[in-house]
C-alpha cells in the first residue's frame, strides 16, 4: 500500500497563487489559458488551487503568455525548485493524519496561532510526558514504537513552529480552567507540564495564555471544540480554520473566510470575557494568577 502524500508545501502554494493572480492580471480566463497551454481546464485549475506540482517548462511557458518581465520569470522558477521539495514531515506521512497532510507546512509557516483548548493542552505547548500519555489513550493498540514515532513527530512540530528560532510564531491559546486541573498521565507529569506553561507565560513574549475559569460561565466558544486560526504575512495565503474532534479524521480545516470570521468573533469575545493574559502558572486549585 503507498503511504500518503505529505500535503502541498507553502512554497508550492505561492507559486500557484502566484500563476493565478499573474494570469488574472494579463487578462486570461482559466479556460482560455488553458487552451492556449493545451491542457484541460481542470489541469490548470489543479495547478493553480496547488493540488499538483507544475513542471518548469508549463511555469515557463505561462509566464511567457502572461507577459511576464524575465527577471520575475526567474524569480518564480527559482520558488518553484523550492516548492518540488519534500516538507520537513516527509518522513512521517504514514502517520500524518489526513487532515494535517495539507496542513502541517500552513502550521509551520504561520506568523500568528490562536487556539482554544477545551479539553486538554494544545499540542503545540504539551510535554512528552503529557503527549505521550494522550497517544496512549487516542491509539490504545499502538506499540511502543508507533507511540515514539508519533511524540517524535509531535516535537517536529513543536520545533518548526513556537520553539523555531527564526520569525517565531505568535501563538495565544485560549485554555479553559479545568484542563490545568485536570490530571493526565499522573501527577508528576501534570506537574512538568505547568512548569513547562509557566516557562512559556513568564519568558516566551511570542506566546500568550489565557486561562478561562470556570466562573465566567457560558461563552461563545463553549460549543466549539478544539480549534485553531492560522494566520501569514502572505498576502496570497487566506487564514485557515482548523476544528479537531475524537477522531482524527473528523477534523475540518477550511479558508472560508465566513467560518473563520466567526471563530475569530468568538475568541475575541471570550477573551474578553476571561481574565488578563497569565504570567504565572501554579499547580493546585489557584492555577491561575
């Protein structure tokens, strides 16, 4: 059986954004750039929505048609020989759920993160510990190695998007109250995991919590699950909304900018409805200061 693909990268992405506005641009319907490439329609259409990876020679030859300037034609190709590379997680897509494949490099290229944590610590800030006891619940029949490919994974992600040492993402999780109470794996891993929170809160400026006690009461998110806006500098890249449930195949990702528009709405009213912004996270009852 062949394994998944890993999912279309950023780069691969800005290129057919790219094609797509540059074409729109000079005046070209995709039906009639289509015909003058010698392709179906739906072939250009694929390639520019990114779902497949263009040669240089057809890049090429619809920037001639578009009435591109040389030097840009090089600029271009030169972001296409990036696009035809494989993403970091290559090496992991017979693992990668379905709904991260087209996903995980938008995640890793985001220059802001706003997530709400219903039920456990968002993914991105847990600990191995903490990870590992979650794995073990969502794959009870995993083994030892599937588990430690899937952390290993897991602190991929963590390396490419908030650890990254380069323009690091801006990330603000909305965390519910009883997820800091709530003990998973035992004790002393609850414990290393709100240490790890505090880190975070006191000393990583790009990361913000924000916790929401139990006495604000009903809020716009209460009827949302897991969920997370990304968002890109690149003005060719829309925001995207990613909403988890159980299953890892029920997730739904999606750039309908009604959908995250309304996600938005609602984080901000919860925010506003919840505390300041924590600095001190502290086991026990009082976990927020």
């Amino acid at each position: 059986m062949s394994r998944p693909r890993s999912g279309p990268t950023v780069a691969l992405r800005l290129v057919a954004a790219e094609l797509r506005a540059r074409r729109e641009a000079a005046g070209f319907t995709l039906e009639a750039a289509a015909a003058a490439l010698g392709v179906h329609d739906m072939t250009l259409s694929r390639l520019e929505l990114a779902r497949t990876a263009p040669r240089r020679a057809t890049v090429s030859h619809l920037l001639r048609l578009y009435g591109t300037p040389d030097a840009e034609t090089e600029t271009v190709l030169a972001s296409l020989e990036e696009a035809q590379r494989p993403g970091w997680w290559h090496p992991y897509r017979d693992i990668l759920p379905h709904h991260l494949a087209g996903v995980i490099d938008l995640e890793s290229a985001a220059s802001l993160i706003r997530t709400y944590a219903p039920g456990v610590i968002p993914e991105l800030l847990q600990t191995p510990g903490y990870a590992r006891a979650l794995l073990k619940l969502r794959h009870p029949h995993a083994g030892a190695e599937e588990i430690g490919r899937r952390l290993q994974f897991l602190e991929e992600r963590q390396r490419h998007t908030v650890c990254r040492t380069d323009r690091p993402v801006r990330l603000w999780a909305l965390i519910e109250g009883v997820v800091l109470e709530r003990v998973i794996g035992d004790r002393d891993v609850m414990a290393e995991q709100l240490a790890h929170l505090d880190h975070f809160a006191a000393h990583r400026r790009a990361v913000t919590l924000q916790v929401i006690p139990a006495a604000v009461g009903q809020h716009p998110l209460l009827l949302s699950g897991s969920a997370d806006i990304l968002r890109y500098t690149h003005r060719q890249l829309a925001d995207r909304l990613i909403v988890r449930g159980l299953h890892p195949e029920a997730a739904t990702v999606t750039e309908n900018e009604g959908a995250v528009l309304a996600y938005l709405a609602a984080m901000d009213a919860t925010a506003a409805l919840a505390p300041p912004p924590t600095k001190r996270i502290r086991t026990g009852k009082d976990s927020l200061t």
